[in-house]
C-alpha cells in the first residue's frame, strides 16, 4: 500500500493559537482537514509541545501496539482518576496488565452465554412498553437500557433510586469534567462538581455492599475468583466506579446511532428485519444465532465506522521514539483518530455514506483502518459484551418495530469525551405486524 507520508514544518504561534481553536469549535473537521492537507503524519507545534496526528493504519498499529511500550494516556485522560480512583481505565504499566488480565477472563466470548439471559429479559421488559405511534426517545431509553443491563449484570442488583441518582449526578460530571485536574479548593468553588462526585460515590457503595450481600453480579465474581488479598478496599471501589462509567454510555450510543441511521435507511431496516424474522423470530435470541446474522453486524460495523462512540485516542510519549521516520520527541502529544480514519477514501469507497454492503468485501482491510474498540493491551475488554448486547437489543426492536424519522436529515455528530447527537434523537415507533 502507498504511504503519503507529508511532514509539516512546526507553525508559528498564531497558527497554533488558531488550530487550538478550531480544535475546540470543531475537532472533527479540523482534525479532517490536517489529515487531508499535510497526510499520514500531520505534525503541529503548540508553544512548548508538539503535537502529532497519525493517519496510517501502519503508524496507528505502531502506536497503540507495536510501540505501546513508549506512550501512556494522555494527561487530560488520566484526570479521569480524581473521578474515578485508580482502576481500570486510569491505571499504567504493570498495574494496568495485571487488571486486563483480571478482567479479560470476565469479558471473554465463552462468558456471554451466562450473561445473556440478563440481556433478553431487560431488552424484552423494556422494549415491550412502547406504544404503537409514540414518539420515542431514543437517546434517553437506549442510555436507561444499556445503564439498567450494566447495573444487573456487574452488581446483580438495582438498589433502590441508584437509576435516578446516576442519571442526575452524570451530566453534572460530564459538563464540568474540565475541573477533574485542578486542585481541591477550586473544586470548593463548584458545589454541584462535588455533589455529583459524592452521589456518584454513594451509588457504587451501595450497589457494592448490596452485591457483596447477595453474593450476585460479574464484579463480585471477579473478585471472589481473584482475591488472595491482593485488592485494597479503595481498589474494589474503583472498579465498581470503572463497571459503572466505562462502557454503558458508549453502547446506548453506538445504538442510537444505529437506530438513527436506520429509520432514515428504511431498506436497510427492512434488510435486517427480514434477516432478524428469519433466523431468531419471536423467541429470545441464543448465543450461536447471534452469531449467525451477517447482515446485522455488517449495519452495526457500517455504524461504528461512520459514528465511532470513541473518534479519537490520544497518548502521550514517554520517551523519545520514531514512527514512519518521523521523530517523536518525549512528551509530544499523538493522536488517532477513529472519525479520521474511518472516513479515509482510500480504504473507503464513498466514505460518508451508510452502505452495510460494503462489508462483504472488505476482507483486505488493513487491520487499523477499522478500530473502533482501539488495540494493544488498553484495547476495550468489553468488545464482545457491548457487540452481544448491541446485538440483542437491535433484533429484539427490529423483530417488533418499524422506526421512522421525526427529522429530515441524521442527527449530527458531537464529538466530547464520546461522539454523541447534536440533540437527543426522537423517532415515531410503529408496531409490526408479525
Ligand atoms: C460500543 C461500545 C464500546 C466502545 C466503542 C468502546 C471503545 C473503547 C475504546 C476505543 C477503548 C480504548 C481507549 C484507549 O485506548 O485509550 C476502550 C477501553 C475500555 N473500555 Fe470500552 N468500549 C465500549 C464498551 C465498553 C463496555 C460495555 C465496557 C464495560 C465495562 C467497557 C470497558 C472499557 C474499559 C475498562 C476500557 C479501558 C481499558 C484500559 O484503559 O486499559 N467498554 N473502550
């Protein structure tokens, strides 16, 4: 394969000035554009850091496998941790294999046949009190699902008022996650941030102590198959908080995005209606037919390539280092970029637009055209619980409801920590007649 390999002399400081803008109104489109100007490795200086975008499968594999070794997650990333305590998502080094290797063992393929039963019965509870003509929210009800399936699968349990705590304290956090990094007494200055840390904090402690009195859920288990002593209070608090964040927002969105693409797509939707009558009908689906619906993954890849819940990966160099003969001097920022790369036109025929065909002949693929899970040892673990549950809740929706629109045009892309919808996405649901 052909490598446009373009180095970008270091800027002046009102072109720094003016990328950090646009970085901030539009990532996206600027990140878009320094691909298609300056090419597989766009290099920018910003006052005393460098800052690098790789666009080269090749180059990304370096990154985030091949050369792991030498980056961390970017400092931004690891504020997280005053939010979240030292788990999963924050951890490095030794400390952060140790845990993979924990939780890989609860988050392989083999594990899904005990968790779906939770799956189908919340999907089937929850999807069962739409009306027919409603207009749904669908933004709010795949967050609602995919938090109330997390909640029973890692805790066994939905203590009382846990949903509507969580819901009130995340967008709090969200909103003003900016303020992690920053010291104590100015955290003082914003009451809501330590409210809704604190509600956050009682919401694992109690999910944690009903868990541990029940004896229920993956993270108990975890534990239980794991704990020579090695795990601090503190530590098993973090992970709960880590189970809690990590992963459900990201699934209810890769969801809603499907769903938004596939009411304005109705002969796709048709497509995978037909395929979701034909091998699961109208009981709940098994594991082996799950895995036995082409079509359906063709719309969900389709959907994480168009609409990567995470549209970028940013590391930080440990040390000095080299990729595609460029030099990465210690500290420099890299970045890359799902939305980027996914979008490229030479891996890509028509790259913006939703064709799940396209998948059936894509087997050349270079491995790191297609990421959205990320790769290496901080690849997501929970690739096949969040694929299983995607799954589950798009055929057990298409089996019962037509989906169309309620706007003309798909939600627009908005990327923050996630890539979310301009706004929440409402479509008008129509019972089948099947
Ligand atoms: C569609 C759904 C999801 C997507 C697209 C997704 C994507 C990702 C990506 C790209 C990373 C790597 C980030 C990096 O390299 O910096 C990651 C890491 C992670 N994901 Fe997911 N994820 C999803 C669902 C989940 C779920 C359901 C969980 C459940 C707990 C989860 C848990 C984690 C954890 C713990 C990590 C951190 C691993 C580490 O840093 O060592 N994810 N995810």
């Amino acid at each position: 394969m052909k490598t446009n390999l373009v180095l970008t002399q270091p800027q002046n400081k009102i072109a720094a000035l003016g990328f950090m803008w646009n970085m901030l109104h539009d990532p996206l489109h600027t990140l878009t554009e320094l691909a298609c100007e300056k090419g597989d490795i766009a290099r920018v200086k910003l006052c005393r850091q460098e800052l690098f975008l790789l666009n080269h499968p090749e180059f990304i594999e370096q990154v985030l496998v091949k050369q792991q070794e030498n980056f961390i997650k970017r400092t931004s990333e690891q504020h997280t941790q005053i939010i979240l305590g030292e788990g999963l998502l924050t951890s490095e080094g030794k400390e952060n294999l140790a845990q993979h290797r924990i939780f890989q063992s609860a988050f392989h393929r083999q594990r899904m046949e005990e968790y779906l039963p939770a799956i189908n019965e919340n999907t089937f509870a929850h999807v069962s009190k739409w009306q027919t003509g409603a207009r749904v929210d669908v933004s709010t009800e795949m967050i609602r699902l995919t938090l109330y399936i997390s909640l029973w699968l890692f805790f066994g349990c939905v203590t009382e008022g846990t949903l509507e705590r969580f819901s009130k304290s995340m967008p709090t956090l969200t909103r003003l996650f900016p303020l992690a990094p920053l010291p104590n007494t100015v955290h003082k200055l914003f009451p809501k941030f330590i409210q809704a840390r604190a509600d956050l904090h009682q919401v694992a402690e109690s999910l944690l102590k009903n868990s541990q009195t029940e004896g229920k859920g993956i993270l108990i288990s975890l534990l239980k198959e794991n704990n020579n002593g090695q795990f601090t209070n503190e530590q098993i608090h973090a992970y709960a908080l880590t189970f809690l964040l990590a992963g459900h927002e990201k699934t209810a969105l890769l969801l809603t995005w499907c769903w938004d693409m596939l009411a304005h797509h109705p002969q796709v939707q048709e497509k995978l209606q037909a395929e979701t009558d034909r091998v699961i009908g109208n009981r709940f689906p098994t594991m082996e037919e799950i895995q036995n619906l082409p079509y359906t993954n063709r719309v969900v890849k389709e959907t994480l390539r168009m609409r990567p819940p995470v549209w970028a990966i940013g590391r930080q160099a440990l040390k000095d280092c080299e990729i595609g003969g460029q030099h990465i001097p210690k500290n420099s920022t890299v970045i890359v970029s799902q939305w980027v790369t996914h979008h490229d036109a030479r891996f890509y025929d028509a790259p913006y637009q939703f064709l799940p065909e396209r998948w059936e002949n894509l087997e050349k693929l270079p491995r790191y055209a297609f990421f959205p899970f990320g790769g290496g040892s901080r690849t997501c673990n929970a690739e096949h619980l969040a694929m299983t549950e995607v799954i589950v809740i798009l055929t057990m929706i298409a089996r019962r409801w037509n989906v169309s629109p309620t706007q003309v045009e798909p939600a627009t892309p908005t990327p923050g920590v996630t890539l979310r919808t301009n706004k929440n996405v409402k479509l008008i649901v129509g019972r089948r007649d099947v």
